[in-house]
C-alpha cells in the first residue's frame, strides 16, 4: 500500500460514526536499513475536514511565519486530530480507528 492509497479516505469510529478523512499520513524513519538509510514507517494518520490547513504545515512545527497567516491556518486546523498507526484498521477503502475520540495533532519535533 502507498501513503496516496489512504490520503482522502474516510476515517470511522468503530460504530460507524464519520470522523473525518485522511489529511496527512505521518512517518518515522527508523525501519531496517536500506542501504545507507534507515525505512520508513507509517507512525499515524492527521485526519480532519479541511485538506487546505494540514498541507500547509503549520500543524507539523512551531511556525514562526507571518503572525496572520499562522493564526489563520491554525484556527482552520483547530479540528484536526491524530490517530496512531497501531489504533488505525482498513476496511476496504476506509480507515477504522479503535479510539473513542481521537487525539491532539502532535507537532513534530
């Protein structure tokens, strides 16, 4: 499976209840080495209802950008929450989480 596989797709509650969708896909690279370089892995999924603020960034770091734009982006992005890989099952073409209510987007360091 490709990252662009889960991008978009619905996301569920285990009853069925409409989360969101895929907005970002987040990896880790610290799989066996390939080479000179470690592989990646999935870690988790941002998911959310508006694609525009997690491409964006201002979800990933602490932004220092300009102060309007970065205020703006995360007003938009204040929905956006965080499922971990190891929570996260596929059912066809959509993305079941075991969690009851999804996380905090954490940012990366």
């Amino acid at each position: 499976m490709r990252g662009s596989d889960l991008l978009g797709a619905p996301v569920v509650s285990r009853s069925g209840a409409a989360l969101g969708r895929v907005l970002d896909v987040r990896l880790v690279q610290d799989g066996p080495l390939l080479g000179a370089f470690a592989a990646m892995r999935v870690e988790g999924l941002v998911v959310g209802h508006r694609r525009t603020s997690a491409r964006l960034g201002y979800d990933r770091v602490e932004a220092h950008g300009p102060w309007l734009v970065a205020t703006v982006v995360r007003w938009l992005a204040r929905d956006n929450r965080y499922l971990p890989w190891e929570q996260a099952s596929l059912e066809g073409h959509r993305v079941v989480s075991g969690l009851d209510e999804l996380l905090r987007v954490p940012f990366i360091t």
